[in-house]
C-alpha cells in the first residue's frame, strides 16, 4: 500500500447553509478567489466551501504530497472536521482529478461530481509533450507558468479573470507546480493518461455532471459514465476556464442538476 503524506489544514471560505453542500476545488495554479461569484450565488440554497489546496493560496505547502489523492486526503480531512456530510464535489481542471479522487477513495464523503474541463483523459501526443515540459517549467519557473496559463484562455475570457491568473500563477512556487504535474501525468499511480483515466473513472459510483470546452472531449467522458444520472455538457465556445468565461450558465446549470439528485436514477 502507498504511504500518503499526513492531511494538511486547508483555508477555505465559506457560506451559506443547506444541502446538497457543495464543495468547490480550484485548478492548477488558481486558489478559492476564482470561486467568488458561484460562491455568492450557491451559497442562497446551499452551504457551499472553497478552500485553497496545499501549496496554493492561503493553504501551506509541504515539501510532498502533490498528487490527486494527496489533495483528496486533504479534502476528506477537511469536510469531516466540519461535519459537512456527502457534497456535491465541483472540480476545475486539475481540480477534476482531485474530485475524481475524493470519490473514488472517500466515498462517503461525495454525494455527486461536477469535472470542469478535467486534467484526465490526455492522448498519447499530449503525454508525449509533458516530460519536455516539465523540464522547461523547472528550468524556466514563472516564466513558463505564465506562457502556459496565457494559453489556456478563450476569447471570452475577461481582462480580469485573464490578469487574476497571471498574477496567482507568477506568484506560484514553480517546484510545487511541477509535483503537480508529475502527480497528474508521471507518478506511478498517475490516472492522467486515457487508459489509466478509463480504468480510473469506472470506480466513481456517485452521479457526474461534466462541462467541457472540447467536444471531442466531451464525448470521450461520456462513454465513461456509469451512473445514469450523470450528464456531459460542451461549451466549446469558452477557453479552458471555462467557470469563469460562464459564470452565470454554470451557476444555473448546477443548481438544475443537483435539483433532481434525489429523483429517478439517483444513487
């Protein structure tokens, strides 16, 4: 058995009361702040949590410990020092793999899954990228960071939203934001890469709603739903940040499908 480092103790914001909680996992780079407008919005009918994740934001960040399930260990901590009880688990980008992670190794604690343009699923040319890149972002730091975040936009995506993530991204320790990219796409238990993903996802059991900016992608998480309940959306008019080119259709989308969690087909 793999030995995981010990949970560290998240900042998270908060609001709200009512259920389903919903519990809101930021991405590569980012921290709680992109969550502000959802926050403000779920927190109405739900309690609803955005911490930042070990090595981001307000959170520490140990030397290890930068894989998906090391942040999920976290996120079990964390939900039950508050006695949340299940949430509904809503991920952005490598925040879909942790997600992904929580269900799969802390059942009890995820009622459903919402991934927003998940770091899983990458084909074989991407991974072929990812060693060359990593030696380049430890070589080149912020400076890297900065060209790859740049990248990630869409047409929509507004000056501030654009300027927030240039700024968090350059203020990263770049060390930390390569381990987290060895967890995603290199360490052994790595489930990244399509095969490993597919074998992966069939142990997530709870409902999944999916929001991609690629339909080719979009299509490649369907044929991995199990749940009959699960749903994937395609929105390829926004860029990678895709919560935030949309704030408001995400809102409302959430809010539609975790409406009918308890009707027909629901765990």
């Amino acid at each position: 058995m793999t030995t995981r480092p010990s949970a560290v103790p998240l900042h998270c914001d908060q609001g709200g009361t009512g259920a389903p909680p919903l519990l809101l996992v930021h991405g590569w780079g980012g921290d709680a702040g992109e969550w502000a407008p959802h926050l403000a919005a779920w927190s109405r009918r739900h309690r609803v949590l955005a911490p930042d994740l070990r090595g981001h934001g307000r959170s520490p960040a140990p030397r290890e410990g930068y894989g998906p399930r090391d942040f999920a260990a976290d996120l079990a901590a964390l939900l039950h020092r508050l006695d949340t009880g299940p949430v509904v688990a809503v991920g952005h980008s490598m925040g879909g793999q942790i997600v992904t992670a929580l269900a799969v190794e802390h059942p009890a604690l995820v009622r459903a899954v919402v991934v927003l343009d998940p770091a899983y699923g990458a084909d074989e040319a991407e991974l072929a990228r990812v060693p060359a890149e990593q030696e380049a972002l430890r070589a080149e730091g912020a400076g890297w960071a900065l060209k790859f975040v740049r990248g990630a936009f869409g047409p929509h995506t507004r000056p501030g939203v654009r300027a927030r993530h240039e700024r968090l991204m350059a203020a990263m320790d770049p060390e930390v934001l390569a381990r987290c990219r060895d967890g995603m796409y290199l360490a052994p238990d790595a489930f990244g890469a399509r095969a490993a993903a597919r074998a992966y996802l069939a142990r997530r059991r709870c409902p999944v709603l999916g929001v991609y900016s690629s339909e080719a992608a979009a299509d490649w998480e369907r044929a991995a739903l199990a749940h009959p309940y699960s749903r994937v959306e395609a929105w390829p008019e926004c860029g990678h940040y895709l919560h935030e080119d949309r704030p408001e259709a995400l809102i409302a989308l959430v809010e539609e499908w975790t409406a009918g969690l308890g009707g027909p087909g629901a765990a």
